[in-house]
C-alpha cells in the first residue's frame, strides 16, 4: 500500500474532524506526526520514503505575551525537504502551511506564497503583515482543468477561512480563484491579532490581494500544490475540497 506522511502542529485545528479527513482521501497508509516530532522524523528521513507528503503545519513560531519569534527548521529538516523534491516526490501544502518556517525563505519559495504575522519581506521587497478572515461565505471557481481539478465542480460554494497574503503570480499556475474582494477592509491584521487585539484592522493598511487559492508549481523535479482551504471541520467535510485534496495527493505522490 502507498504511503501518506502528514505533517501538523504549530497552529490549533480540530483533532478528531481532521484524523478523519486524512484517513478518507485515499487508500494510504497514512502517518500523522506533529511537531515537534514531525521535524526530528523528517530530518531523520521519514519524508523520504513516504510516497505522498501533505503539509498542514505551521513550524517554527512562538507566541507569547503579545509577541512572536520564528526559528528556522534545523539543517537536517531542510536537506531532507529539498532532498524529496530532487528525487522527483512532490507534495500538497494546505491552509496556514503558507506562513510556516518563517525563517526559511527558500520554503515561501517552494510554495510560491507567503502569510506574514508580522511586517517583513517577501521576494526582497517590504511588505506589510498578511490579513485573515474567518468564516467567509463565498464561490471558489476552478480556473484550469488539471489533474488536480479533474470531477470537482467548476463552481462550488464554501465557509472558509481567507488570507490577504502574497501569492507571486508569476511563479504558479493557477488552479482555483475566490469569489471575493481581497482588499485591506474585507481582512483584519495578523500582527494585531499576535498583539491581542483580534478581529481589527485599525491602522492597517495592505495592497489588494491575489483571489488565488489554489495552484501548482515545480519545485525542482516534482510538483508541489498549494490549497487554502482548511479552516476546521466544515471544510474538512467538504465533497470538493476532499476531492481536490484526494487528486492532489495522487498527482503529486502517486495514485494509490
């Protein structure tokens, strides 16, 4: 039987509801490891030889007292994640793996995004803290028919969790577009939130955002997909968003 690595922790999510999401997307033998675990089995090789890897983690935050601090993954973590992607296995990222690993540049990179809880630089340019919203009511529309795309609706509606983030357009191929306004007073601040002032956007200011929510991109020799969705249990339950997650991991891992 293939094998499925699934990587967690580092940002709060419903246990239960998503143990039985990963178990419906596929005859995989799946394992689930948490941080910090998850790193120390990586940089050991567990990523290696697992035939499909799914990203739902967030490494290498802190936060406390009102603060964040971010670490970079260890030496070995890294080698082991660029090492899979040169030997040709790809993977699937989901929801906030887009604001992991900080302080590994070359992951937002990979990933061809990055989430932000504070102001900091995104392909060498300065760009303000990304911007959340919870529970929003809106119509994902698939752009592209592509493997991973392939038996999902062309339109279908969801309540999920949206970033005001930074997506480089030019280095993905779009898979899936949002029905919605991604401006600065639609999103409240990621560094208020840390700050304890959740759910405000007083004072901030962010540039219209990409209304991309899912794509696909080569990292080296293997493809990686990127999907927002992944908020909590009502999108874990979604036919649509278990689909795109099923045929993900088949073209990037294999088809089980």
């Amino acid at each position: 039987m293939a094998t499925l690595l699934v990587l967690s922790g580092g940002h709060p999510y419903e246990e239960e509801p998503f143990d039985e999401l990963i178990h419906a997307l596929g005859d995989w033998d799946v394992t689930h490891l948490v941080h910090p675990e998850a790193e120390q089995a990586v940089a050991a090789g567990a990523a290696d030889s697992a035939d499909a890897l799914l990203f739902y983690d967030m490494g290498g935050y802190e936060f406390a007292d009102g603060k964040v601090s971010a670490r970079a993954p260890s030496k070995a973590y890294r080698e082991a994640i660029m090492r899979r992607f040169a030997s040709g296995k790809g993977a699937v990222a989901m929801h906030h793996a887009l604001a992991g690993w900080a302080e590994w540049p070359e992951w937002h990179q990979m990933l061809g995004g990055r989430f932000l809880y504070q102001p900091g630089e995104f392909r060498g340019q300065k760009v303000p803290d990304s911007g959340y919203r919870h529970d929003v009511v809106y119509e994902a529309e698939v752009v592209l028919d592509h493997p991973v795309t392939r038996g999902v609706p062309a339109q279908f509606d969801l309540v999920d969790e949206l970033y005001l983030a930074q997506v480089n357009e030019s280095d993905i191929t779009p898979l899936i577009r949002a029905r919605h306004d991604f401006a600065a007073e639609n999103f409240y601040s990621a560094a208020s939130a840390v700050a304890g002032q959740m759910f405000s956007n007083d004072g901030w200011d962010h540039p219209p955002g990409s209304n991309c929510v899912g794509w696909v991109r080569q990292v080296q020799d293997a493809p990686l997909v990127y999907l927002q969705f992944g908020d909590g249990p009502a999108t874990y339950r979604d036919p649509s968003v278990r689909k795109l997650l099923s045929n993900a991991l088949a073209f990037t891992g294999g088809n089980p």
